[in-house]
C-alpha cells in the first residue's frame, strides 16, 4: 500500500464494500457494482485485502447522499481522477460556510455551493 492509499484511507475515514452498499441501499452486489461502473459513486481499492470500497459518507439512511451524483458528474467533468475527486471532497476547506469539506456541505444540503466551487476546478 503506497502512502498516497493511506492517505486517502484516512481522509475518507469509513467506507463500505461493494456488498455492504449493496445492503445500505437495498441493492443487489451487482446493482450496487453497477453504481460504480456507472461512476454514479466513487470506489477506491482499500485495506489489506484491496477491496473496492465506497466511502460510506455517500450513504445516508437508505439511499444515495442527496446531490452526491450530480457533484460527481461535474468532478469528473472538470477532469479530475477518481482519486482525485475523492481527496476534494474530504479535504477540509475553510473557506466554505460551514466548517469542513465538501462532503460536509452536502450533508448539510448545501450542494449549490459544491456545485459551484466543483465546476470551477474546470478552469
């Protein structure tokens, strides 16, 4: 494991195998796969087994983070890689409105202000 995967094992914190996704959302494995495949979430291989793995902040309740998809789209849009979209949205940020990340402010429901400052890594 190189520096950088822990790195990211630790600014992630949680995350859930392909099967406990599956069983979050109510999902088959293949369904929950499939959300990966589809980049409709972000996978990163992690701990010593190197398994493909969610972070589970994606997650709330039963379903998908509200705006999660879409702030991921325009991640990738704006040509970052997976692993770098993932350390974005876990980096802590001051200067967002409310204290911590990205991903902090969509699960406040904050995704305007994601949105925003998402699209203009793309310039």
């Amino acid at each position: 494991m190189t520096d950088a995967t822990s790195d990211l094992e630790s600014l992630v914190g949680d995350w859930l195998s392909i099967p406990e996704l599956g069983e979050a959302l109510g999902l088959t494995q293949r369904q929950a796969r499939r959300l990966v495949d589809d980049k409709v979430v972000l996978a990163h291989r992690v701990g010593p087994n190197d398994a493909l793995c969610v972070p589970a902040a994606f997650v709330e309740e039963d379903h998908l983070l509200t705006g999660i998809e879409g702030t991921i789209t325009v991640l990738l849009d704006a040509r970052l890689t997976q692993v770098e979209a993932l350390e974005w949205l876990f980096s802590i940020d001051p200067t967002l409105p409310i204290e911590g990340s990205p991903i902090t402010m969509l699960q406040a429901h904050r995704k305007a202000e994601v949105r925003k400052r998402a699209s203009e890594l793309a310039f």
